[in-house]
C-alpha cells in the first residue's frame, strides 16, 4: 500500500500552492470550455477536486508511514475523500460533448451553491445570492443549449460514479487503460471497494491541448 502511497509525490509537485498553476493551453478545447463556462471554470474545478484528493491522501501516507499511527476509522475517511474528489475531476472532464461537459460543470457549481446557501440559513446570516446571480447558471445553459432544469439538477457521487463506468472515447488519452480513464478502476463505485490510480500525474489530458 505504501508504494501506491509513494506514487502522489508528483502530483504533490504539481498541486504545491507555492508552485506554478497549470493553465490549460490557448486554443484548447479546455480553454474555450473556461470562457463559455465563467465564471464557473472547468479546469478551476478539476484541478481544486485534485487538489482534495493528493492532499488527502497526503495525509493519509503522513499518518500510516511515517507517524506509524493505524487509527481504526480514521484513514476510512481521508481515502473516501480522496476518492470522492479524485472521481469528481474525472467525472467533470469525461464527456466528449462539450454541452454535457457544461451541465457537469454547472451541477457541481449548484452542489456547492446549495451547501453554502443551507450553512448560511443556518447560522442566520442576512442576506444570500442575489436573483442576478442565480441567473448566472442559468443564462450559461441557454447559450449551450443545455436545459437550466437539468443543469441545476441534485447531484450525488454516487449517482456521478455509475456514469464513470462508461468507457472513455478519447483516442488520444495516454492516460486510459481498459478504455477507461486511469483515475479509477474499470470497476469503480465510490464505497469501500474503490480503487484510486495516480497514473495520470504526468501526462496531458486531450481536452487540455490546442485543437
């Protein structure tokens, strides 16, 4: 376990907040998704939802390898998030069709919206999302002939991972094997049996180059 452990210190160069922030290349068709897409860019949330998941299992290496600390819930959690989050980028960046890529993009924006708005009715603050900006989601959708319905749309990672099963068409994607993208198993679902992979920590997702 440890050696699969040992195979995020790549990823872990990439996401230091210190470093360099990777940007998608101008003219790439991941580029163009960012601006239809503002102020909900798609390579913002992909490179957060890693950034989660090497950072969890960061954490996770710390306390097993070299606190040499086996708590019995504990290590659960911290590889669900990971999980959970390393699921999430791939899900996001998954369809080939760039109206698909825009309800993902725009379900995830309204998952995190929800939370915010139910910890603000919570603690009683006064005032939440003005309705200009609610339409924000909703005038994106429109302008990609995506239904706004569907693209506000309840969102869960377990509904999110069945659609991982499907194998990727991107011929071009060096980090697939199986036909499916490396980030997860062939067989993944996002309980106790999930598998995470790093195999992507160095190579170039297709939708990240000039077309």
């Amino acid at each position: 376990m440890f050696r699969h452990l040992d195979r995020i210190d790549p990823w872990l160069k990439r996401m230091d907040p210190a470093g360099p922030h990777e940007r998608p290349q101008e003219r790439s068709t991941l580029s163009r998704d960012n601006k239809e897409m503002h102020p909900y860019q798609l390579s913002q949330a992909a490179w957060q939802a890693l950034s989660h998941a090497v950072d969890h299992l960061h954490c996770l290496r710390t306390v097993l390898k070299d606190a040499h600390v086996m708590h019995m819930y504990a290590p659960y959690s911290l590889a669900r998030a990971a999980l959970e989050n390393a699921s999430a980028a791939v899900w996001l960046l998954a369809p080939d069709d760039r109206a698909e890529r825009v309800r993902r993009r725009l379900r995830f924006a309204a998952l995190d919206i929800k939370g915010g708005e139910a910890v603000r009715e919570l603690l009683g603050a006064p005032e939440g999302r003005k309705p200009a900006e609610a339409r924000i989601e909703q005038q994106i959708a429109r302008r990609r002939g995506v239904d706004p319905k569907t693209a506000v749309r309840r969102l869960t990672y377990g509904k999110s991972s069945k659609q991982l099963a499907t194998p990727c068409r991107a011929a071009e994607c060096r980090s697939c094997t199986r036909g499916r993208c490396a980030a997860l198993s062939p067989t993944a679902t996002l309980g106790p049996r999930s598998t995470w992979s790093a195999r992507r920590r160095s190579r170039a997702h297709p939708l990240a180059s000039p077309t």
